[in-house]
C-alpha cells in the first residue's frame, strides 16, 4: 500500500489528488485540494504553492506530507499574455493645443462660446466679448456666484469649475448658463483662449462637442485642425457635457507608434500586419502549419510587445532568449481606451486594439528542477510524469456517462487544451494559448478598469441593479425581492452576486455594457479556442467526427461558458457538458486524477 499524488501547475490554481494504491494495483481516492499558484507557470517559484495543496490534501485524511511515497508531476508549459495597439495614436498636449472634459455633474443646458476669462482676473474683462469664467475649489461657489451676479454688465456665457459645485452656483446666479464642473486640474488652464461648452438636457447626450465637425463650426477651425481633434471627440461621445478649448497656434503633436508585423515561422513563413484584425491574424497562423517561432517586427507596438514577452520568460527561467519559443498566439480584436494626454481631467478615448495570449516554450522546461527542489524539501520522491492533456483525459473519462472515444477540452488560467482518444486508448492532444485570464484582460481594457481583480470578478459573477432597497433587477431582466433592507451603499449601484454576498462596481458603467463586454469576451476566447483546438485532434480536422466533448479545467466553472460551448457546438450533434471528475469533483481536479491513474497503467 502507497499514497501517491498527482500535482497539476496551472496558470492560476494548483491542483492535488492524493490515492491509496495496493499492490493488486488497485486505487482508492482519498482527497484533493487546490491553491493559487505562486510564480509563474513553470518555474521554481511554483514550490511553494505545489507544498501547501499537498498539506492541504493530506491533512484531510490525517496524514502529513512525509507519507507520501510519491509525487507526480504534470509538464507545465507557461502562458504569458499582453495587449498590442493595432492603431495607437497618441495626442500630446503642449501650451498650444486643445483638450477635452466630460463632468458627471453639470448644470444649465445648451452651448456657449467664448474666451477663458479666471476669476482672479475679472477686473481685465471688457464688455461686448463673450467669457466663459474659469475658478479654482479656492473660490467657494457663494463667492463664484457673487462675482457673476455683480458683474451683469460683462457676457459672461458659461463657467467651468475645478469643485463639484456646478449646481450649488446655478442656483444662486441670475443669469441662465451652462456650467462645468470637476476640471481637477485647472491649474493648468489658459486664460484668454477660445472655448466651447455644452451641457445637455437631462435623459440626452452632447451633440457639437462629440462631433469633430461641430467642434469646428464652434471654434472655426480649419481642416488639419478638425483632423487632429478627432480623439477629443471621440472621447466625449455619449456625454452630457463637454469642454473644449484651443490655445494659439492651436498646434497639436501626434506620436505614432506602428502596429507593426507578425512573423510566423513553421511548415510555411507567413507574415501577417497587426492591422489586418484578429480573424486574418488567426488564418494567417492557421496557414503557416506547425508553428516552430513566432516573432514581431523590431521597433513596433507588436515587436516590442513580443519582446516582452521573451524578455519576461527568460528572467524567470534563466534560459537565453535563444531558447525561448513562441510557439502559438490567440489573437482577439478588442476595444482600448488611450489617455489624451495632457487633458485636465484624465479623458480617453476607444481605439482598436488586438488582444494576444502567447504559449511560451524553452527548450528545457524547468519541471526537472522544480521535482528536485520538492524532493529535497519533502523527502519523497518526485517525478515529472506526464503531459496535462493526455492526463486530462485519463481524468475526464471518471466522469460518470462517459466512454470511449473521447474529446476533452481544458479550460485554464492561461492555455486551452484540446485531447482526443481513440478506443484503441490512442491520445492525440494540442495546446493552445488563451483562456481565463485574457478573458480577465480583454474585460479589464474594454470597461477600462484600475485593477484586474475586479476585472476577475466581473467575470466570474453574474449581475444585478439595485433599484430600491428591498429589489434587484438581475441581469436577465428578473425581478428579485429580499425581505430584509438592501444596504444603503449599494443603492441605484450596479453589483456582483458572490457566493459571499454583494460586492460594488466602483466605476459608473452601465450594466448592460458590462454584460456585453463580459460575454464578448468570453466568445472571442474560450469559443474561438474550442473551435480551434478541436480541429486539431478531430479525425481529418472535421467536428463532425467528435460525438462526445467533457470540459474541464477552472474555466468550466464558469457560470455562463459551458453554456456558451453547448450551443456552439449544436450544429455538429456534439455532446458538450461539465465534467464530474470521480463524479464527486465537478470539472476541477482532471489533470492531477490523470496523473495518479497513470501510475496504475506504468505498474501493469
């Protein structure tokens, strides 16, 4: 009789499976446990994590890790991702140039021109030229009102403010304007330039201000002008209020970086221009075979992107960027919002993007020098045994309803993988870049997060509005009612269902545009992958020769994607469903049951 446990390293979880086998080479599965994975994929950092699931695992059945007499290994192949701007254009704002404002605050309605007039110079101002009054949060809005109210005499058309007090002044002036607030830093405002302001009713969006066309008409720009400040109004569509100025000169700088060329090297060299979209980089991979390399053009967006990538996995793995292959890449269109710089309070503006997850090899993955450092620290044996899809599969077939021949997709943190046996027991697998956490990425760019974990949340929970304090509209449009009074902080706020309660999103998003984005996301990655990567292993790449499909891996967990996969996968009379691993672990725990199954088949 001897423990043996099998050890998955995934991109984001590992993942222990501890079994009692006997010497009629029988096995009893005893327990399992999982932990965030530390360190990248691969690498010697991953210890420490491998450590604690197997205390985990073991402290189940009242065992500690020094009875295990064996520790199996899954070759873990790391996946890095990262975002490369198919057209980045970025404006650089200088004391001759125009910018943007978009406060969530404003009051009065309709448009103005005029020039910037600051408060503390209202003694310069002349009668018969219009101004739009300008003043910092030293100015209260008593003494911002005042100063308006005595000087009827002067046009004064409009008011920008740097505190959120825009409503505070329009109640005490006498005069109806339109008034912008929040401009936090209008330390850095002109005084004396031309400027456009535009407040619109309640329920409506601004229309001059978004429109370059309408910008010109107001500011008398000329052509070159009106080109240049496209970003700015792209940036404030959808609005309902608008500030835009032009300094002298009115000159603007653009540094463009090229998106630049992917290089494939395998059957075939082909090479693709990241401006050409997601879908043609994807046949383009397609038509270059077995993929050996795959590298960017020097000195652009998607050659410095690449060389990131390399750069990031040799300071990891102490291999020469020589050794380090690119060997797949997913790539996924995708919107990114781009900082104006220079704009007094932070706007942006959409530009299209391309989303790529990269599949990292070296030459020698550091899974030999990971066994040893366990070895010596836990004083068993530690072998490096087997590769993740072929043990997936060996997991997957304990689901329940489940027999030969088979096809099983791996849903992970960073890779999809794809496995097919024959019933002759035969294993044909790929693995393909891609999967949770560019989904995570794709999310966190479109909504334009600050932080990747609620990013991580966002899609994993479904959503809710809370519309008073004792209902929620759910996502799907249902009405759900509680007993007891909603907290007061998640009023009118758009929030996530967690198993542990509601949880805020912090950023003013509509709800319906972050279910669009999430599921979008979700389409672009883990559909795409599945179609991809079942190609591969199908017999004569035809679906239709697949009949039985068991998704495992974290992302099948997921609450909305195996869903997703089904009715994908309609039109080929496919069976597609979670998968149960020992039916008693859901879709988790597939690779690390594979890997003490296989134990079984090297003893017979």
């Amino acid at each position: 009789m001897s423990y043996i446990a099998g050890v998955d390293i995934g991109n984001s979880t590992t993942e222990v499976c501890v079994g009692e086998v006997t010497g009629k080479g029988n096995v009893t599965f005893l327990s399992s446990a999982s932990c965030p994975t530390t360190g990248t994929k691969g690498t010697i950092e991953n210890v420490y994590s491998v450590k604690n699931a197997l205390r985990m695992a073991m402290s189940k059945i009242g065992r500690d890790t020094s009875d295990i007499d064996l520790v199996r290994l899954n070759e873990a192949a790391p996946v890095i991702g990262d975002t490369a701007m198919e057209t980045l254009t970025e404006t650089v704002i200088t004391d001759s140039s125009m910018i943007g404002h978009n406060p969530s605050t404003p009051a009065g309605a309709g448009q103005a021109v005029g020039e910037t007039l600051l408060i503390e110079n209202i003694s310069r101002a002349v009668q018969g030229t219009p101004y739009i009054l300008a003043a910092s949060s030293e100015h209260s809005y008593e003494e911002v009102a005042a100063v308006v109210n005595q000087h009827e005499e002067l046009d004064i058309v409009g008011i920008i403010l740097q505190a959120d007090e825009a409503v505070l002044v329009e109640n005490r002036i006498h005069r109806e304007i339109p008034i912008i607030d929040e401009v936090r830093r209008i330390d850095r405002l002109p005084d004396s330039v031309p400027a456009a302001i535009e407040v619109a009713l309640p329920g409506q969006t601004i229309r001059m201000l978004s429109n370059p066309y309408g910008i010109a008409t107001l500011l008398g720009l000329n052509a070159e002008e009106t080109r240049t400040i496209t970003p700015i109004a792209k940036s404030l569509i959808g609005n309902r209020s608008a500030v835009v100025l032009k300094t002298p000169g009115g000159n603007v700088h653009e540094n463009v970086l090229p998106a630049g060329e992917i290089y494939f090297y395998g059957d075939r060299n082909v090479t693709i221009s990241l401006d050409e979209g997601a879908d043609k980089i994807m046949a383009a991979a397609g038509s270059a075979g077995d993929i050996r390399d795959i590298s960017g053009q020097p000195d652009t967006n998607v050659g410095n992107m690449l060389s990131r990538i390399r750069t990031g996995m040799s300071e990891v793995d102490k291999s020469s960027e020589a050794d380090i292959r690119i060997t797949d890449i997913l790539a996924v269109d995708t919107l990114a919002p781009v900082l104006i710089s220079g704009a007094l309070a932070g706007e942006t503006c959409l530009e299209k993007a391309v989303g790529i997850a990269a599949m990292v090899k070296t030459q020698k993955l550091p899974m030999q020098e990971i066994a040893s450092r366990l070895t010596t620290e836990l004083g068993t044996e530690v072998k490096v045994a087997g590769v993740e899809a072929v043990m997936a599969s060996l997991g997957a077939l304990t689901t329940p309803g489940t027999q030969l021949p088979l096809a099983i997709l791996d849903m992970g943190g960073g890779s999809t993988d794809a496995a097919i046996i024959n019933r002759e027991g035969q294993v044909k697998m790929t693995h393909q870049a891609g999967a949770g956490e560019l989904v995570s990425m794709l999310i966190q760019t479109e909504l334009g997060l600050g932080e990747r974990r609620i990013a991580e949340e966002i899609k994993k929970y479904p959503l809710a509005k809370v519309e008073s304090l004792f209902h929620m509209r759910m996502e799907n449009g249902q009405m759900t009612f509680v007993d007891e009074s909603i907290d007061p902080r998640f009023f009118g706020r758009v929030v996530l269902l967690t198993e542990h309660g509601l949880v805020r999103i912090e950023e003013d998003i509509p709800m319906e545009k972050i279910v669009q984005v999430r599921r979008e996301a979700k389409r672009k990655v883990f559909v795409t992958n599945a179609f991809r990567a079942l190609r591969k292993v199908a017999p004569d790449h035809n679906l239709k020769n697949i009949s039985t499909v068991v998704l495992v891996g974290g992302s099948a967990e997921d609450f909305e994607i195996p869903e997703m996969l089904m009715e994908s996968f309609t039109d080929y009379r496919i069976v597609c469903g979670r998968g149960n691993i020992r039916g008693s672990e859901g879709p988790r725990n597939a690779v690390a049951t594979g890997l003490v199954l296989s134990y079984l088949g090297e003893m017979q």
